[in-house]
C-alpha cells in the first residue's frame, strides 16, 4: 500500500480505513470496512459490487452526503464537507432528478442561480454544457418531451455546469435499455477525454466498468470493502467492439473472479 501521503499533490480523493456503521433499529450496520483507496487527477474509477457493498455509500461520504465513523477521507486537499463548499464536484443520481416545470436549460441553471452567477455567466454555461453533451438546441424543451437518455445527459450536463474537477456518478444508466446505455458509455468516455474530469462511477455492469475505467474497484458484500483494484491496459481510445478483444475478457475475467473473492469471504 502507498503510504497515505506519499502522492498528495496528484491525489484529488484520498481514503485510509475508512469505515461507516449505520445505527438500525435491527443493530448496527457496517457499510463500510477499513476502506484505503487513492484517486488520481484525471482517473476514471469505477466500482462495481453487489447491492449493499458500500459503493454508493463510498460516493456519498465523498460528496459529504454521509458521515465516516472512523478513517481519513480528503477531496482536493480538504475535507468532504469542505470540498462540497468550495464546489469541487458534481454529482449525478441514479434517477435524472429533472423538474418538470422547468425547461432542460432551467434546470440547468438551477444550481448556478443558487451560486449566484450573473445571468450572462448562467446562459453561456448552460449553452457550453449542453452542447458538452450534445443537446444543443433542447434548451427550451421539457424533461417529458426527452428520451430517458437525453434525460441523464442534461442530468449530467447540471452537475458539469459549474465547471467541477470531480464528477461523481452514482449507477446513471442502470434502468436504461442496453442499446442506449452504449451510446451513453461512448458519450461519457469522449466527455471525459474533452474535459479531463476525474470520474468516480458506480454500476453493477461488468462490460460497463471494464470499458470506461482507468481503474476498477472491486467491492465485498456488507461489510463492504475493497477485495481488488485493477489497473486497466486498455488504450484510452476505445471503440465499442475493443469489449470483443483478448485483453478486456482478460481483465472482465478479473473483475468476475474478484466478485466471486468477495462473496466467498462472507460466507
């Protein structure tokens, strides 16, 4: 393990045994276990386990929306809560979360009104971001007159709006048809390469993660912990049919056996 402050100055997300323990009315719940992880600027880190292994609760005491019960975590340097002052990331729900009321760009430019950018600031953002992920010129429609695809990307173009270094995703298109999924997935990885983001991206897809990652976190059962990290070797442009070569069988064939690890330490 590299010790926890060797690479402080390329690490924007820093976790050294991290643990969270829910308080139930059936007991505590260990969420999270002695979880050490490193993210480098401009990584793209996806982690895949069963549901109720803690990936989602690691992005959220990310994003200071959970509090660890013990362990250090720093975003950027700082503290989460602080992190989440200072607006370094962004962050996009399993669900698009759009309000019908407002337009696509409205919504878009809710979180920067909220910020108080000046209207002129607002509406060249909006217009950036939407065509950042190629809705430009669906400013004016309404959530219900988009596909749930064009939904997730005005989803996404929100949290990009004010321009964060960290873009948390948290399973954005797991209730999407595969067929749209993969144009999505094509859509983030050209995303990510144009703006150099650092990714951190929950899913339950195999294919998914191994396609898009730089690395992949492989996540145990409750209590959730990390039973593998895996580098990937693929090449950074990576067209749909590379899920077809050798070398991403090969390191999908890792990411299935570290599932299998993880189940078979709980039973």
């Amino acid at each position: 393990m590299v010790p926890f402050d060797r690479w402080a100055s390329v690490m924007v997300i820093q976790a050294q045994n991290l643990s969270l323990t829910f308080e139930t009315n059936d007991g505590p719940v260990d969420a999270l276990k002695d979880v050490s992880l490193y993210i480098k600027k401009g990584d793209f880190v996806s982690f895949i386990g069963p549901s109720g292994c803690g990936k989602t609760t690691f992005l959220r005491c990310v994003a200071a929306l959970e509090t660890p019960t013990s362990g250090g975590l720093s975003v950027n340097g700082m503290s989460p809560d602080a992190a989440r002052q200072a607006r370094a990331y962004g962050y996009v729900f399993q669900a698009a979360g759009l309000y019908p009321w407002r337009t696509i760009a409205g919504n878009i430019r809710l979180p920067l009104e909220i910020m108080g950018f000046s209207r002129a600031e607002r509406e060249e953002r909006v217009d950036r971001v939407l065509e950042l992920v190629e809705l430009g010129g669906f400013g004016k429609k309404y959530p219900w007159q988009l596909s749930g695809g064009m939904q997730q990307r005005a989803s996404i173009a929100r949290a990009l709006a004010f321009d964060a270094d960290i873009l948390l995703m948290d399973e954005p298109f797991g209730a999407l048809d595969e067929i749209v999924r993969d144009r999505l997935n094509e859509e983030l990885l050209g995303l990510w390469a144009r703006t150099g983001k650092t990714i951190g991206f929950v899913t339950h897809s195999i294919p998914e993660a191994v396609y898009l990652s730089t690395r992949i976190v492989v996540m145990s059962p409750r209590p959730g912990r990390i039973t593998d990290v895996i580098e990937s070797t693929l090449p950074k442009e990576r067209p749909l049919d590379i899920r077809d070569s050798r070398e991403f069988i090969e390191i999908a064939h890792r990411v299935r056996e570290g599932l299998r690890a993880g189940h078979g330490d709980v039973l």
